[in-house]
C-alpha cells in the first residue's frame, strides 16, 4: 500500500484495489446511499497508519489545488445530500469519487431523467453540499471551543475552591500537610464538579436552539 508522509504522521493511501473500496463498488444496497441518500466516497483517502479507517484519522485531498480536508467534513451530517458529487471546499473543484457500479447501471438508464435537472439545479446543488461542509466546520471549531472552555472553567473554579479550602482548614486545624492535600482534592473534585454541572447546564439551556 502506497504511503505518504504529511507534517510528519505517515498515512496509508486508501484507493482501489483496496477491499473496502471495492466492496463500495459492489454491493448493490450501495446504490441506496448514493443515489437516494446523495452520499459519495472519494477515489483516495489519506488514513493516519495504525489509525482506523474512520473520518477521524482521515485526510481527503484536492488534487487541484492540493488543500487537505479532514474527513469529518463529510461525516456526519454532512455525509448525505452530495447528490452533484463532492467538491473541494476550498477551489470548489469536484474531488474524484468512486461510483457503484449499480449507480452507474441505473444512472445511464436514467440519463433522460436526471441530466435536465442536473442542468438546472446542478450547480445550487452543488452549493448546498459545499454550505453543509461550512456548517460541519464550523460545527467542530466551535464544539472544540465550547469544550475547552469547560475545561478551564471548571480549572478556575477548582483553583480557587482549592486556596479556598486550604484557608478553611488551616484555620480549622492549623496549617500541615495533610490540609494543604485534603484541600487540593476538594478544590479539584469542585472544579470537576462545577465543569461538568457547567456544561450540563448549558446542553440543556441549548436544547432545542438549532443553529440556523
Ligand atoms: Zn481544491
């Protein structure tokens, strides 16, 4: 299997004959995901060596202007609705992709069908799947945010919960070891505490709000 070697993490090149590939062209209740579904697999996938072979660990790249994209992109929601193909986010040109070899049965029965509405909608549809791709990013830029920001709430929190105790039992018991320990637990099982109750408190508040 061919290897390539990016910002120094090496990744397996996932393009056919590989199994799982061919097993996307074959298998005819494929034909479901792409066609009714709109989702596409690209004809090369970077996967990190060692990694799974899930959006995760895997790198899709524009052979065009050469931008890598994280395979996330395209997961998720944004894994259906590229019924025009998959597009490069970043040049706009189509990435090539594999098609089921029953699509393409079905496709070219069909060309009368579909061809005039790929004419006259092709494009929009084509900018909707780029839009879904925005919204995916954008999604995981700011889950990663929202995340972090937990994370140091509830290190603030759990800092001055800390001094906080360790103040309280000093004066309890006068200063020692044990109540500067006893004092940094306490400090930091609240700053967990306060950190999960945060975002808790903050899913639910969320609830419902769609991003629009
Ligand atoms: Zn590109």
């Amino acid at each position: 299997m061919m290897k390539k070697i990016i910002d120094g993490i090496e990744y397996k090149v996932w393009k056919l004959p590989h199994p799982l590939l061919i097993h996307w062209i074959l298998n005819p209740g494929l034909v479901i995901n792409e066609l009714i579904l709109g989702q596409r697999i690209p004809k090369q996938t970077l996967v990190i060596s060692g990694g799974l072979p899930d959006p995760e660990s895997s790198l899709i790249e524009c052979k065009v202007c050469e931008s890598l994209h994280p395979g996330t992109l395209w997961s998720g929601k944004a894994m259906f609705g590229h019924y025009n193909g998959i597009f490069c986010p970043t040049c706009e040109a189509k990435i090539p992709q594999l098609l089921n070899i029953f699509s393409i049965i079905i496709l070219a029965i069909t060309v009368p069908l579909w061809k005039p509405v790929q004419m006259i909608y092709g494009e929009r549809v084509k900018q909707r799947s780029l839009a879904k791709l925005r919204d995916a990013k954008n999604a995981a830029a700011i889950e990663g945010v929202i995340r972090n920001s937990f994370v140091k709430m509830g290190m603030n929190f759990g800092l001055l919960m800390g001094v906080f105790y360790i103040v309280i039992f000093s004066m309890e018991n006068g200063p020692s070891l044990g109540t500067i320990v006893k004092g940094v637990v306490a400090g930091a099982a609240a700053g967990v505490l306060f950190g999960i109750g945060m975002k808790l408190f903050a899913s639910a508040f969320n609830k419902g709000k769609k991003p629009s």
